[in-house]
C-alpha cells in the first residue's frame, strides 16, 4: 500500500525543507508538494513535524551467547523495541568462538536472524585464524553482502584477537576492499587488572571501571590504528568511551589516515558513579565494556562528535536480566557485560544533542543514520529521503514528551539505564519498507519481515592499492 505523509518538514543529513512524501512498493516514489498521490494511500499527517530516514544502529547483539549465558533480547523483540523508537535498521554481529568455523557461524546467525522484524545486516568477527579463516573472509564479501571484519582485543582465553590476528586479517580486508573495526581494549592488561583487583578483594561492580581505565582504551585504540595505518586499510573503532581514544581518531585523522570512530548514547551521558551505587543489581545493570568513563570524558566526546571525529552513534545493544547478571554476585569479571539502549538511542540523542544545541537537526541524522549508511556503504539505499530510497521513515515529533523507563519500553531486559529520564523530541510514526510499524503507542511489527541487507565492499576504490599501497575508500562524512 502506499503511505503518502503529508503537511512535515523534511530533514536529511544536507538539507531542510517543506515536502510531502509518498512511498509505495517500499521504497519513496515522491518528495514535493502536489504530489500525485495514488487512491487509497494511506495517509500520515506530518503536520508540525519533522520526517527523517530512520536511525540505523550500526552496534547490536541480539540473541548473543556471552559469558556463559545468551542475551535476553532476540532479533524480533530487539527490531521491535527498535521500531519504537524510531531505528529502522541494525547491524549486528556474528562472532564465532574459538576454533569454531566461521562459515558455519555465519549460517548460525542468519538463522536466528530470520525472525527480524527490520531490515539488518551483519559484521563478522574474527577470533582466530588459519586458512579456512582467510577463504572464509573472501567468500563472505563476495556472496554475502559482508563488508566489515570486527576484531575484539579483550576477553582473553575467548574471543579476544592478538597483533598477529590482527596483521593476518587486516591484510586480508584490504585484499577484499573491506573495513576493519575493533573494540578497543588491551586485553592483556585487563586480564592483569581483574586479577589484581580481585586480590584486594574488590569483588563487586566497582572493580570493572577499576580493572579497565581509560588508558587501556587509548593503547589499543591507538595500536589498532597504527596497524591499521601500515597495512593501507581503513579501520572503525566502535563504542569510543573516553578521551584517549579518542586523542588516537583525532591524531591519526588529523594525519589524513582513514579512520572512523563511533560513540555510544550511553558514553556520553552517563558516568562511572554508577559503579559505585550501594545496590548491586543497580551497579551491576551497567557493567558494559568499555566502562562509563569519570566526568569529563561525556563532554570530550560530545566535543569530538561535534568536530566529527566521531562519526556514528550506536547503542552495543546487548541485554542480560538481573539474574543473569547475578552470576558475577562474587567476582565482578564473572558479570555478563552489556547494557540495552536501542529503542532510546534517538531519543537521547535528540534531547542531549539537538535541545541543547549540540547538534543540529541535520547532523543529528547524520550521526543517527546518514554516516553509518555512507561508511558501510548502504547508502542511498538507506540514511537518506530521496527517490529510490528504502521507505525507512520517521515523523518526529519536536514538542513530544516521553519519560524512559523499564516499566514501559519495549525492549526485552529488566532494566533502564535511562530510567526516569525525560525526553522531548519523540518518533510518533515509523515506517519500514514502507510500511507503518509504529504509530502513537500502536506497535505493528511483523515477525520475519525485515530483510538481510548486503553491504557491497569497496574493491573498485581499492583497485590500485596492491600496486600502490594506497586506498581511496568513500568519504562517509561531510563534516570532515
């Protein structure tokens, strides 16, 4: 059915504008005025309203298995609570253990995923590495629409990835005109750290912050880049928590090296006090890595994504319950880590950014949307409102109040860390595909109706590189 929505103000990443829009077949058909609009559309009054492309969460995990338990949100609630909140799409990750073939764990996850209720698209962990590994990452780009390798430098003895996993399959990304993107954490001095705090006997919540500082961060954000730098190879450094890591991005950007960086709502609102709240279910709820950060580093990085060193915002959506969480009551490395944040990522963002002046509305859906679609090169199929575009929509409401809670979102977790916050600027109408999956409280999501988006790699820009030793990736950003 077409869905003509009508009477709003169009915001993309470049411009703002007075537009109606139609969609049908999924995709928009229309942006103007005096549009000619099929009988029987559907009709959307946009009337006092902003209409934006849909957030794109390029850092969830659903259904993820972790530390010895799965996490509780799958990937039709996850895209559910995601619709409600005004996100139309999400990237996650598939992350095989160690010595598991990746092929297979690939297979595993498309699986789980069928029953999405968005469209989503997956990056590919490497954990480990031998020549199955290396057949594996060019049969991924090549039939699967996979274009972004993750490598994870802690949970050492499990799925944290060495220098040398790092050379090996950063090589092999450039090979395949692929990204490189790294959770940034020096594995070993974590491990150390626990160990030490756990011989003082800082057993609770308070001892992750502890065993994983912000220069922990910084090192491998920095080693990961100059690697990165060596090898010719672009490289994305996600959920950036504090101010070393990013002095690295802005360093080695400053440098003219191709790198992206990207932050989480979280990061840049809350700080480590959490950690230290008397109720342990409380402190325990926000052990996540990395840690929020001590006052200070939130305005650092409000301050880097303003200047666009950082370039995504994200949510690492990965939900353990209390009870799950219960399993580090005696050893605070034993505490499933992550946090949920992928129905409230936008809302956040619009009142912390937008309201207070922070951002713009345009960079807000850049930062929200446009940059991921452009840097993991979906774009203008996604992020953007434009003819031919996927109708992944947003009306917004610039005046609506919503308060967070547990008590009321969507998502599948026993816990907010955003409770009780009070929010204006709220999604009344979400469309994905061109459908309305959202309406004023009124969920309308479809089990299994979200698509597997491929994400083509860059291999035409990398064409002289081997030769060259150079890159010329896609500019992802237009505040650079």
């Amino acid at each position: 059915m077409a869905v003509h929505i009508k009477g709003g103000t169009v915001v993309t990443a470049e411009q703002t504008f007075r537009a109606d829009v139609l969609s049908a077949g999924g995709v928009i058909v229309e942006v103007g005025e005096k549009l000619d609009v099929p009988a029987g559309a559907e009709v959307v009054d946009a009337g006092g309203c902003y209409v934006m492309p849909g957030g794109i969460d390029p850092h969830t995990h659903m259904e993820l298995p972790f530390m010895g338990t799965v996490a509780s949100e799958d990937f039709f609630s996850g895209t559910t609570a995601a619709a409600c909140g005004g996100t139309t799409m999400i990237i996650d990750f598939v992350i095989p253990g160690p010595q598991e073939d990746v092929m297979e764990a690939y297979r595993k996850w498309r699986e789980w995923s069928e029953k999405a209720a968005q469209d989503y698209s997956f990056h590919v962990a490497i954990t480990w590495w031998d020549d199955t590994v290396h057949a594996a990452m060019e049969t991924l780009t090549r039939d699967h629409g996979v274009n972004s390798f993750k490598h994870f430098m802690a949970y050492k003895g499990a799925i944290m990835a060495d220098d040398e996993i790092l050379v090996n399959s950063f090589t092999r990304a450039r090979e395949l005109g692929a990204l490189c993107t790294v959770h940034a954490e020096n594995g070993e001095l974590v491990f150390k750290l626990q160990q030490e705090m756990l011989d003082k006997g800082i057993t609770g919540p308070e001892g992750h912050p502890l065993s994983r500082p912000p220069e922990v961060e910084g090192e491998a954000a920095n080693r990961a880049i100059r690697i990165a730098q060596v090898l010719d190879v672009p490289i994305y450094v996600v959920h950036n928590s504090c101010k070393d890591s990013l002095e690295a991005i802005t360093r080695a950007r400053n440098e003219g090296q191709r790198v992206f960086g990207e932050v989480l709502a979280g990061h840049l609102i809350i700080d480590d006090s959490v950690y230290r709240n008397p109720d342990w279910d409380f402190a325990a709820a926000h052990v996540m890595s990395p840690p929020f950060r001590p006052k200070g580093h939130q305005e650092a990085l409000w301050k880097g994504l303003q200047a666009g060193m950082l370039q995504t915002t994200a949510t690492d959506h990965c939900c353990f319950c209390a009870p799950q969480k219960a399993m580090g009551k005696d050893n605070f490395a034993q505490i499933p880590n992550g946090t949920a944040g992928v129905e409230d990522r936008m809302h956040v963002m619009w009142h912390h950014g937008v309201n207070t002046g922070r951002l713009t509305m345009n960079e807000f859906v850049a930062v929200t949307s446009t940059n991921t679609a452009k840097i993991f090169n979906i774009h203008p199929q996604k992020g953007t409102v434009s003819v031919g575009a996927d109708a992944d929509l947003v009306v917004w409401d610039p005046e609506k109040e919503r308060t967070i809670s547990r008590d009321t979102h969507h998502q599948n977790i026993d816990f907010n860390i955003f409770e009780g916050m009070t929010v204006k600027g709220v999604n009344v109408v979400t469309l994905s595909q061109g459908n309305i999956v959202y309406q004023d409280g009124d969920v309308r999501t479809v089990k299994g109706a979200g698509r597997y988006i491929n994400r083509p790699t860059f291999a035409p820009y990398y064409s002289a590189m081997e030769k060259n030793r150079v890159y010329n990736a896609p500019s992802a950003v237009d505040r650079s």
